[in-house]
C-alpha cells in the first residue's frame, strides 16, 4: 500500500481507473517512485509531477505508464513496461502515472484523468 491515495479517474468516460494512486511532488519522492517494489496491483500506482521521463531500473514489478500534458491529458500510453528500462521518454508531457500493469485498462490517448480524494 502507499501513503496519501487518492483515486484515479477517467474524466472522459467517467471510470473509476484505480483506487490506491499516490502523488509524488517533490525531488526526494518522485526520485524514489515505486523503486524496490516486487508487486504493484493493478489499481495502485505513482502520480509523479514534473516529469516527462521515468526508468525502471531497480524496479521488480511490470507497469503501465500514463503520460499527461499540462491539462492532465493523456498524450502517450506505454504497457507492460518491465524492469530494467533505462528510459522511457515523452517529449511534452508534464507528468506521469505508473500503474500496475493491466491489459484491457479503458484509457485512451486524448483522455483526461484527475486524482479524487479517497
């Protein structure tokens, strides 16, 4: 579990995406991010802020990663990101989220996603 959850959802649709999602805003927790965890279930995941670029380089579970524009839009979707991925790079995008993989997630590209409190 992690600390300070919030809920994803899915504007668009209207869907609630995952229910355990944290929100890293400074240097020390988006430095950290999801680093060392063996599992990650498909409805928990990591909001970093101020990011356009992630590595899955000490990570043990397999992730999806959601990258936002400054209106928290989705501009590019990358699945089953396993460990070990030096760098996962979107030109433009202003945050990130990694969620636990899960095949058949209804987020598409252009969609827009908001943390709920919980």
């Amino acid at each position: 579990m992690l600390c300070n959850v919030a809920a994803l959802r899915n504007l668009t649709s209207g869907a609630l995406v995952a229910d355990n999602v944290a929100r890293a805003k400074n240097p020390l927790t988006r430095a950290i991010g999801l680093l060392g965890r063996s599992r990650l279930s498909p409805n928990e995941g990591l909001w970093i802020e101020g990011c356009s670029a992630v590595h899955t380089v000490g990570m043990r579970a397999v992730i999806d990663l959601y990258f936002l524009d400054r209106d928290q839009r989705v501009v590019r979707i990358v699945s089953g990101v396993r460990p070990y991925r030096l760098a996962i790079v979107c030109r433009g995008a202003a945050s990130v989220i990694e969620l636990g993989a899960h095949q058949g997630r209804a987020i598409a590209v252009g969609d827009r996603l908001v943390l709920e409190a919980a």
